[in-house]
C-alpha cells in the first residue's frame, strides 16, 4: 500500500497539473530544448505574466520546474527528472507498480 508521505507527494504534483495553463507551461519547456523567460512563456501560452509567474511558481514547489537565475532575470526549464519519475506516480496510484518512493523524494526536493 502506497505510504501517507508519498500518497502526499503525488497528490501535489496532480495538484499542480489540475489546471490546463500550467499542463501548456510543463509541455512548453519540455519542448523547448532550453531554458525560458517569463516573457517567452508568456508569448507562448497567451497569458498574463502575473499569471504564468504565478503557475511557474506552483511547478516550481513541486519540482517540474526548476529555475535559475541569470543576472536579474530568471529562466525556467523542466526538471528532467520528472519526465521518468512522473508516469510511475500515475502507475503508483493506480496500482500498478511500485517505483522506490526516494525518487520521488528527490524529485519533490
């Protein structure tokens, strides 16, 4: 049976994926090959900046998002680690598998 602790952890990365702006943000920087501005996402997802900053900050708490600072700016990029460790969750959950929980620890940061 899946552990309290990492039944916390996978309901926080489903939770950051319940909206569909913050499904478009992951995907964008997945796909981007690099990492982004704030303004570049923006340009992309046809939101706000508020807004995106706002849901980076969220995949940012989860670890999909890691950010690094470049002068004043910051960039955002996607946590490789989440592209192995995310589908296990959704196996995890759904009971079929059980991936060792450290990864995800690691993940969540």
């Amino acid at each position: 049976m899946l552990s309290r602790d990492a039944a916390q952890i996978y309901a926080g990365w489903f939770r950051a994926l319940a909206d569909p702006t913050r499904v478009q943000i992951v995907n964008l920087l997945a796909e981007a090959g690099g990492p982004m501005t704030v303004g570049e996402v923006v340009e992309q997802v046809s939101v706000g900046q508020s807004t995106v900053s706002a849901h980076l900050k969220i995949l940012a708490g989860v670890g999909f998002v890691l950010v690094e600072p470049r002068g004043t700016a910051r960039l955002y990029r996607v946590n490789q680690e989440c592209v192995s460790c995310f589908p296990s969750a959704a196996d995890v959950v759904m009971g079929r598998g059980v991936r060792p929980f450290a990864e995800a620890e690691e993940v969540a940061g």
